[in-house]
C-alpha cells in the first residue's frame, strides 16, 4: 500500500521545494527555468527518504501551518488540523463579544501553543493561560509564543490530578480544550503516519472511558468558570452529543454542538448557569 495517494504526494513534494527553496509555487510559474542548487536537491532527496518511511512532512521540517501562522512542531505535540484551527476562530471571536476588560482563559492541553497563540493574537484583551502534561510540549508552545511575540502563561499540570486544580486560575470567563479522544480501539483505523509517530497521550483515551476529559475538565469548570462563563470543546464526531448530554447533566446550559467545515459535529459550547 503506497504511504501516499497521488494528490497527498503532490501536495506534500510542493511543501517540501517551496520549504528547501523558499519559492512559492507562483515563483515556479513565472520563472520556468528556475533550477535548484545540488544542496538544495540532496537535502530534497534526504527529506524524501523519511516521508517514504512514513514520517509526516511536518515533523520533517519541523513546522505546520495554522491559520495565519507557521508554527514549530516536533513528535512531542500534535499536528494542527483545520477543525481545531475552526475551535480557536470560534473561541476568539466569542471572546471579543465579552464586556470583561481582561477576560481570563485557559486552554487545556496546549501541545504547540496552537490555540492558546491563535486566541492572544486574535483577542489582544485576553489574559490566557495554556497547560500541558508535557515539558516538552511546553518547550515547544514557549517558542511559538516567543516566535509571535504573545505573552502567555504556560503551566505543567496533569487535568486529570486533582491535586493540579490549585495551580490554575480561577474566575475564568473561558475554557477551551482540544483534549485526546481517540479510544484506543479505534488506533487501527488512524494512518500510520499517524499512530506511529504523532504523541499518544494526545491521542487516545480508554476504550471504556472515551468521555474522560470533558467530564474531569467540567468538574474543574464547574469551580474555576464564573457564572456564564464558557466552555468550548474540540470532540470526536462519533461522541459530540454524548458530551453536549454530560454538560447538560453537569449545570451547563444553553450547550449547543457546531459542525466543522465538513458538516461533521465536532464542537461542543456549553455555558455555566448563572445562579
């Protein structure tokens, strides 16, 4: 079985010139007898030998796109994808409704920073905290942040401690999270690319507990969210409605489910009753 179909392997051979050459492809269309220089062909030719591996393009150079930015990645955090690229914009633009001169929010399971960095940038007026359980991960949002020039507060903590609750701001107006929510089951379904190389605490939860941290983290929302504060959600399209059901269970409401560009349910916004 071939590691690509044609138009991935198309698609990725162009991100792969335009990052050795530093030429879009436009570059290429008005310029046709532009050439690469042999460095510039050996270390194509070397990026090569580790897509065939399946290694995915972006861990190879390094760097993802999201939204307007380009952002560092290493194995240590996730891929961004366009559904938590469409969570960011929805949360941002919720923000920028709130009276709250500095509105506080914290995004739960920050890998690159993806969020937390989108979300800084597009509300300015925000406070934001972002955490992870992973130093490395941590490391790598720190540059990103840095890369940007935005000024967030990056935490070490384990959502599902209880003992890490203390760490972490309270009267937040926001909490976002794009938690793991894979059950492990469902890992044979994934590429390979993906299960081989991308961070399986990011990943997957229980087969018998898919709905693991959406519950711990309202829980947590239900203490640290000020009354009408919200919470926004990144889920899988199969539990969407199970997680709506548990915030309804949990004192949240109204709570609504919104569709990602491909019509899939795959957020989930639920507010904190007031009174």
């Amino acid at each position: 079985m071939p590691v690509y179909s044609r138009r991935e392997a198309e698609q990725t051979a162009q991100i792969v010139v335009e990052h050795i050459t530093q030429r879009r492809k436009l570059d290429w269309h008005l310029h046709p007898l532009l050439a690469v220089t042999p460095p510039q062909e050996a270390l194509i030719m070397q990026i090569t030998q580790q897509l065939l591996a399946g290694a995915p393009v972006q861990y190879v150079l390094g760097e993802a796109f999201f939204y307007d930015m380009l952002l560092k990645v290493t194995p240590d955090v996730l891929i961004p994808r366009p559904e938590t690229e469409e969570l960011m914009l929805l949360t941002a633009t919720h923000i920028n409704q709130l009276s709250a001169t500095e509105p506080y929010i914290l995004d739960i399971g920050t890998g690159s920073g993806c969020i937390a960095i989108g979300i800084k940038r597009l509300a300015p007026k925000a406070k934001v905290w972002a955490i992870d359980i992973s130093p490395h991960a941590l490391a790598v949002a720190k540059e990103n942040a840095l890369r940007y020039g935005v000024d967030i507060t990056f935490l070490l903590c384990d959502i599902l401690n209880p003992s890490h609750h203390k760490l972490l701001p309270q009267n937040l107006q926001v909490i976002v999270s794009n938690p793991p929510y894979i059950p492990v089951a469902e890992s044979g379904q994934l590429m390979a690319r993906v299960v081989e190389h991308e961070p399986h605490t990011a990943l997957f939860v229980p087969d018998n507990d898919p709905l693991l941290f959406y519950r711990v983290i309202a829980l947590f929302a239900q203490i640290a969210l000020q009354p009408g504060g919200t919470l926004f959600f990144e889920t899988h399209q199969s539990y969407a409605y199970a997680v709506q059901n548990l915030l309804l269970t949990m004192g949240f409401a109204p709570c609504s489910i919104m569709p990602d560009m491909s019509g899939k349910p795959r957020m989930v916004k639920g507010e904190k009753v007031i009174g």
